[in-house]
C-alpha cells in the first residue's frame, strides 16, 4: 500500500514539474518585442570646432601729439567724438607761427629780388663778353654770384615752407576716422612738441585676439576659417586667422592667435568676444544621433535593425557636433539604427519601432 501511495506521490510530482516547464517556456516566448525609435545615418558636413574668448582690439589707435609749441586756444572734440581722418581736433595759438611766417616770406622776397637783379646782369655781361668788352674772369665771377644767389633763394623759400608748415600744424587733426578715446588737452594749456593731446580709436576694422592652450599649437595654422561674436550682440561674424604669436606667456603657457575683420558697426575695441576656430573640415560624413552610439565589451557600437532584431555593430567614430557622430567604420549611409532604447539592447534582441526620427532633408 506504501509503494502504491509513494508511486502515485512520484507520478503527481513529475506531471506538476512537466507544467511548470511548459508555462516558463510560454512565458519566456510571450517576452515583448522593445519599443525603439530609429533614424537613417546621414550624409552630412561634420566639422571639430574649438573654442576661445578673447577680445577686441584696434588695428590704429594713435596718440596725437603737439608738433609744435603753444597755447591751446580751442578744444573741438571730447571723449567719445566721432571724428573723420583730417578733422581739426583743436587749435593752438597760431600768432608765433605767423609771425615767423612773414619772416621768411619777407627773406625769401628780398633773396628774389636779388636773384633776378643778378641774372639780368648777368645776361648783360655775356653779352660784353661776346664783344669782347670784358674778361673771362669777371664773367666767371658773375656766375659764381649768381649761382650762390640761387643757392639763397632755394632756402629762403624752404624756410618759408617750413613757417608755413608750423603754421598749419596749430591745427591738431585727426589722423584716422574713428572716436576720441582720451581728451587730455584743455583749453589754456600750454604744450610742448611730443605733448600727448588726444588719443583716436580706429573702429573700422578690428582684430580679435584669442587665446589658446599650448597643447593647440600643432593644430591652428594661419588662414583657418573662425567665427566671432560680441557680448550682447545677436551678430556672428566670418574671419580667418591672419597671425599667430610663436612664442606662449610665461603666466598661462597660452599662446595668441589673431582674426582680422571689418566692424559691423557697433563693436568696440576692448570688448569681450567669443570665437570658434573650425579645424577640420569633413563634408561628407556618416553621421547618426548620438544617443546611438553606446559603449559595450566590444567597444563603442550601434544596433542596426534587420528585420525586427537590433544587430550590434561596432563602429569607430569621430567628430562629435550638434547632436550628431560621425561613424569613420563600421556603417555606411542609409542604415537604419536605434536611437532611444538603444542602452537596453543587446546583439539580437526583438525590437518594435515605436517612432522614426526625421532626417534632415525632411526637417
């Protein structure tokens, strides 16, 4: 009767496991296919940008000074005046000036006259020496005369450019467009020759001087395309780098590199700039989201889907810009890959596309 009981005991217990295995394994068939969205990996322009804030500076920015001594008599331009090239910035007593003037129009008058009594009387011994009247000598002694008498007259009159040169210099001008930094000179103030009067800002065109690491010295070269934007200013500007200091700071071991480019109109030397200097340039490269690429044993992948299986691949990539990786190996253009979900796959997993990201020609 045991034996009977412990037969039928035994008979229960496999029937029981026999059910168990079959509702597991109706289980592990009935797993849901993981809800994905894709994307095409695209063709696209890729470029590995780097970043500097640096700040403007003025290609002129000369200090006007006195060319000559005197009062000031009148001030016509403040900090902050706009000014053209030419412009009289102010005046300075001009009457020593013109008193000198009419020194040397005065000497330079009398040396004339003299020059042209000479040479008429010159003319005339010539004439006697044809006729045998006069000597060759007294000729000779004329000429020399007259020849030194030119001599005067030549300085006189550079005496007189000279007056009259000073002259028009109590006139400070402007030499380039662009606004008065500085006003040091005030009416009344007697200056000296080489007294600073004004500084002048040039504001037509600008250079940025940007600072980089020295581990970037390998990388920048002269004639890089790099854009440039101002604080507060909507702005974005094209320049290319034109110099570049060889030599780094001893205090930051950064080294300048230097962006000419006209002023859009309301930028001001001094201001604080932010530019992006493009070093490689790569104008058709497969790219996907970057929430597809995932790091795996394998390495960094991505799941392509095929026919409803996420199948791992792995990739190599590159330049990382704007929400997109360049892939340099293992895909090519056109493929379909995983974008979110793609951390929770695994190399044939079951996949259910929930969504598909456009691709930029649609956007």
């Amino acid at each position: 009767m045991i034996t009977k009981n412990l037969k039928l005991c035994c008979l229960l217990s496999l029937l029981l496991l026999t059910a168990c295995d079959k509702k597991a394994a109706e289980k592990k068939a009935e797993i849901p296919a993981i809800p994905v969205t894709v994307a095409q990996s695209e063709l696209r322009k890729m470029e590995l940008l780097e970043e500097s804030v640096g700040a403007l500076e003025s290609l002129a920015d000369p200090v006007v000074s006195a060319e000559v001594a005197g009062r000031v008599a009148e001030v016509r331009a403040v900090a902050g005046s706009k000014v053209k090239a030419g412009q009289v910035l102010a005046v300075l007593d001009g009457r020593d000036a013109s008193l000198s003037r009419q020194a040397a129009q005065a000497e330079a008058g009398r040396v004339g006259t003299l020059s042209a009594n000479q040479s008429r009387n010159l003319e005339r011994l010539k004439q006697l020496r044809e006729k045998n009247f006069i000597s060759q000598a007294a000729l000779d002694d004329a000429i020399a005369q007259n020849a030194a008498t030119q001599n005067q007259l030549s300085g006189a009159r550079a005496q007189l450019g000279l007056a009259e040169r000073n002259l028009g210099k109590t006139n400070v001008i402007s030499p380039v467009d662009g606004r008065v930094e500085k006003q040091i000179a005030v009416p009344g103030q007697y200056v000296k020759v080489g007294d600073p009067m004004f500084q002048v800002v040039s504001l037509q065109r600008l250079r940025a001087r940007l600072p980089f690491p020295e581990t970037m010295s390998g990388l920048l070269r002269r004639g890089m395309a790099v854009q440039i934007s101002a604080a507060g200013d909507e702005a974005t500007l094209r320049g290319k780098i034109t110099e570049i200091r060889p030599m780094a700071a001893a205090n930051n071991r950064a080294f300048d590199a230097y962006a000419m480019f006209d002023n859009p109109g309301n930028w001001r030397p001094g201001a604080t700039v932010t530019a992006t200097v493009v070093l490689e340039e790569h104008p058709d490269a497969v790219t996907v989201p970057e929430q597809s690429v995932v790091l795996r044993p394998a390495g960094e992948v991505v799941y392509v889907v095929e026919a409803g299986k996420a199948r791992q691949r792995v990739v190599q990539v590159g330049i990382n810009q704007a929400g997109r990786v360049e892939i340099t190996g293992g895909l090519q253009a056109g493929e379909t890959v995983v974008v979110d979900g793609a951390g929770f796959l695994s190399d044939g997993a079951a996949v259910t596309v929930a969504s598909a990201q456009p691709s930029a020609g649609a956007q």
